[in-house]
C-alpha cells in the first residue's frame, strides 16, 4: 500500500507545481522517476516518453500511465494517472469559480506575462538533457530541428512526422542490420 501512495504522491506533486502543460513536466518526471526513485533507468525513460508523444493523449498523462503501467500494472497506470490529474482538475474547478473576479486584473496578467519565458525554458530543458543522453550529435541533430520547423512553419502535422520518423528508423535499423 505504501509503494501505491509513494506513485500518487510522486506524480501529485509533479501535476501541482508544474507549469506550462506536459513538456513542462518532463523534467521533473525524469527527476523523480529515473534519478529519485529508480522506477526506469535513463533509456526506457527515452523510450517512455517517445511512446507517450507518439499515442493520443497528453504527454504527461501518457507518461504517467506508462510509468504506473510498468511498475505496478493497470493498479499503477490508474494510481499515477489519478496523481497527476488531480492537481490540474482542482486548479481548474477553483479558476473557473473565480474566473470572473479575476481575468481582468492587472496584477494576474502580469504574472502570466513573467511565468511565459520559464516555461519556455522548462520545455527547451529536458529537450537538452534528452539529446545529449540519446548521443544526439551532428547530422542525427537534422532530424529533430527539420522535424520542428516543418511541424511550425511547414504546416506538416505532426502524426505525418511521426509516421515519416518510425518509416525512417525501420528502414534505418534493416539497412544497419544488413551491414
């Protein structure tokens, strides 16, 4: 029982101090999951987060569900993913009672303005520590960067990107085995 609470809190404090949506998060869950407590080693966490952005659904649900998933079966998929819900929904019910008193004060707007470049920063962060960790280096580093340009200023969906990457690692991986 008490491995089920250590789960939930984990990802209970992932889903309330953390701002900016589920790229956000991403730090911190590799923080907790791999560095803190062990749950994945650094690769599957790689591999994680690559199926997580690959299925529907948020990042940081879907990487919680993996997570409770492989540490502690369909139990641990519902535990982690309660855990980080919880703290968003609570947010959003408390906001939307609010919401009128508050979205035209200066001082709120304010906050959100100055809130913007650090979440920035916490998406650009695990992006960093994830390429060096995979060994992402010169011509490999193509990949990512043309995948984000078409993706923002091609006006290619992502799925197209992410089908076009798994063909590419297929043929990749059967022309490195023929070798």
């Amino acid at each position: 029982m008490k491995h089920y609470l250590d789960l939930f809190m984990v990802f209970f404090k992932i889903g309330a101090f953390t701002l900016g949506g589920g790229y956000a998060m991403v730090p911190l869950i590799q923080k907790e999951v791999v560095d803190n407590k062990g749950w994945l080693q650094k690769e599957e966490f790689i591999d994680t987060l690559a199926l997580a952005q690959s299925s529907p659904g948020p990042i940081a649900i879907n990487t919680a569900v993996f997570v409770g998933f492989k540490d502690s079966g369909v139990l641990g998929a519902l535990i982690t993913t309660l855990g980080s819900v919880l703290p968003s929904f609570t947010i959003i019910l408390i906001i939307a009672l609010f919401f009128r008193d508050i979205r035209d004060n200066i001082y709120v707007d304010k906050a959100f303005k100055g809130i913007r470049p650090a979440i920035v920063a916490l998406i650009v962060a695990p992006v960093i520590t994830m390429s060096k960790s995979i060994g992402l280096k010169s011509l490999k580093l193509l990949i990512p960067v043309a995948s984000a340009l078409l993706i923002a200023y091609g006006g290619i969906s992502p799925i197209i990107v992410i089908l076009i990457a798994a063909a590419g690692g297929i043929i990749y991986g059967k022309v490195k085995e023929g070798k």
